[in-house]
C-alpha cells in the first residue's frame, strides 16, 4: 500500500477545490494511489462550485449513492472493521462527507476550510482499499 501518511500530508497542502480537490474526488485519487486507476476520473473538472456540486450529487442520488456506485465499478468490498486507508462515506455535522482511514483510527476529510482528522464522525459505508 502507498504511504497513507505521506498522501494526506500531501492532500493537506492542496486547497479545496471543487472538481479537483474536494471530499469525493479525494477518495479515487487515493483509489489510484493503490489500483491504478481513478473510478470517480470522469468526474474531475465537470463542476466548479458548491452549486454545480450539488446538481452532480443530485444527479446521482447523492454522495453515499455515488461513492457506492463507483466503489462496485472498480470491485471495492464493503467492510464492517476499517483499517488505514480505507475509505467511507460519513455524516460528520449534519453533511456527509467522503473520508479516508488514518493509521491512527481517525478519518480524514478534505473540507473546504483543509483536512480535518477526526472521531466525530460517524461512518455509513465503508470500503476496503
């Protein structure tokens, strides 16, 4: 597996960009990081803002239902006992938010404001890297 470390430390250096750089396209990028390829890579740079977000999410039933989706492209197994680098869907506030498993038992998530590590979040699916 890639260096789970050294990829959010990277990611925590980039800014939030929608399209780019946001919490679902994070979660194929790290996918790439460990496959080869990149399920959500179609998605890259075919929306620019909150708004257009939305509109894409809606198109597809939401984050959970398009994050499912892609995951079941590339093979992904769900699981119940996340390790480090897994990746979920997570309601974390009142949204819900791509994550990826740190090795310290926390999930990180790109948010608008940076990465943000933490607990108090809770998973709705997860899946294997």
């Amino acid at each position: 597996m890639p260096d789970i470390a050294a990829f959010l430390a990277s990611l925590a250096r980039e800014p939030f960009c929608y399209g780019r750089t946001d919490c679902a396209l994070v979660l194929g990028r790290w996918w790439a990081e460990n496959h080869g390829c990149d399920p959500a890579a179609h998605l890259i740079a075919t929306y620019h803002d909150g708004d257009a977000c939305g509109a894409v999410l809606a198109k597809h039933g939401g984050l959970l239902r398009l994050v499912r989706d892609l995951c079941r492209t590339v093979g992904a197994r769900r699981t119940a006992n996340p390790k480090p680098g897994d990746i979920a869907v997570v309601r974390f506030g009142n949204a819900h938010f791509g994550a990826i498993r740190t090795i310290s038992g926390k999930w990180a998530i790109k948010c608008t404001d940076g990465l943000t590590i933490t607990t108090r979040c809770r998973p709705l699916m997860i899946w294997s890297i």
